[in-house]
C-alpha cells in the first residue's frame, strides 16, 4: 500500500508551492483533492489522487516577485545579525537598476516575505536571489535541487611555487567537509590567482573550506551565476526583477 502523505507536503513535491503557501491556500478553501474542496489544515492524501487550485490561488501565485541583487560586501543575506543589515534593505525604488526591462512597478508590500533563496556570506558579494515565491525557493534551495551555482575566486597559495595539478584535481572531487563526501564540482584557473567554481550544492562557507583543505587563502568571492540567470551587469548594491523569460 502506498502511504498518504500530508497534503502540503504533496504539492511541494508537485512543484505547486511552497509548504507554507500550501497551508495558506487549504485554509482559505483554495485547493481541491479529486475535485472537492479540502479546508482541513493537516490532511492526508495518496500520491495518486489529483490535485488541483482555484484560480485566486494561481492569481496570487502570479503577483509574487523574485528579485536579483548583487550584494556588497558587509551585508547579511538572512536575517539581521550582530549589528549587520540584511541584504532586503537595499532593495527599494532609488535602488533598482535603471536598466531593468522587467515590467514590474516597485511597492513596498513586495518586500513582504521576501526571504533569500541561497546564502552568500556577508563577507562575499554578487548574485543574491530575494523572492516571495514558493516554487523559486525550493528549485534553488530544496533538498534535492541540483541547480549550478558559479564563482570567481581570488586565492592565495599558502607555500612555495604553484597549487599541484593534485590539489586542483581534489578540489573537483575528493574532499570530504564534516564527514561527508562534496558531490564532484568544476574548479579551473582564470589566471594566476583566481579559480572558477561551479557547485550543486551549498554548504555553510564550502569554498573557504575546500580551498582551506588544500592550503589556498580565499580573498575574494564573487557569485557570478545561479543557473540560468546571470549576474552580468548589475551594479553593486542595486537589483532588478527576474525577467519573464528568464529561468534558473
């Protein structure tokens, strides 16, 4: 017998919404189980029965936004913490790109939930993704997300000479951080002292911790790309929209 699971919990999976959006939508009698209303916060169903949302649901879906900030150094990307402001504070009318193409008009109320899909350390800057969307944050975030992440990093070498073709080929796979196996990255030169990362996961500080394990000094980390959506031209501290024809 295949088990139910929480109704939630299910169209999470489903790629609907968000768990909480979930929760919200139940409760205002907003989702159907094999066409009949479910308002029942908690309910069970089985992964073959159909799900589906009433058009308020679908309308209010639309109108949340994702916004891309290239964040400077200094600023947090999560909540406020030991006198330092969180990344959200910068967006605002005076702050959005000038070249943003995306047909969106700022009001404050879309900084209502808008909470970090990844984090970037306060000390790293570049590509920040903010959104009040449900189904953007789990495809970037959610357990079994497998979106690439891409970095420029400045490093110094701890010894004498070069990093050995070893090391380098380490830091593509083989190290382990906090008894567990990185899953394989792609980590090449740029020059002589800046490396290329591209993850598929994100550890807490992984970078520094790879290029600590083989004796490289992270001095500058910049986040340049998370799937399909490029930093590009951003100017620090200022954001834009997600654009319609974009996807991660």
């Amino acid at each position: 017998m295949t088990e139910p699971l929480r109704l939630s919990k299910r169209m999470s999976e489903l790629g609907l919404c968000s768990r909480r959006e979930a929760d919200e939508w139940i409760a205002r009698g907003w989702v159907r189980v094999d066409g009949k209303v479910v308002s029942e916060l908690g309910s069970k169903v089985l992964p073959t029965q159909r799900i589906s949302i009433e058009r308020q649901a679908s309308a209010e879906q639309s109108k949340r936004v994702t916004i891309l900030i290239n964040k400077p150094m200094g600023y947090v990307s999560g909540q406020a913490e030991d006198g330092y402001k969180p990344a959200v504070v910068l967006v605002n009318a005076a702050s959005r790109w000038q070249e943003d193409k995306a047909p969106e008009q700022f009001h404050p109320k879309q900084l209502r939930s808008l909470v970090p899909a990844g984090r970037l350390d306060i000390d790293s800057v570049g590509l920040l993704v903010l959104t009040q969307d449900g189904r953007v944050a789990k495809q970037l975030i959610g357990e079994d997300s497998s979106i690439e992440k891409e970095y420029l990093v400045r490093v110094k070498y701890g010894k004498p000479g070069k990093l050995p073709d070893a090391d380098l080929k380490l830091l593509n796979h083989g190290l382990s951080l906090d008894g567990k196996k990185l899953l394989p990255a792609k980590v090449s030169w740029q020059n002589d002292d800046q490396l290329r990362f591209i993850l598929r996961e994100g550890k807490k500080r992984q970078i520094r911790r790879m290029c600590e394990a083989v004796g490289l000094k992270v001095v500058g980390l910049k986040r340049v790309r998370i799937g399909g959506v490029k930093l590009g031209n951003l100017p620090v501290g200022q954001w834009r929209y997600l654009g319609p024809d974009e996807q991660f």
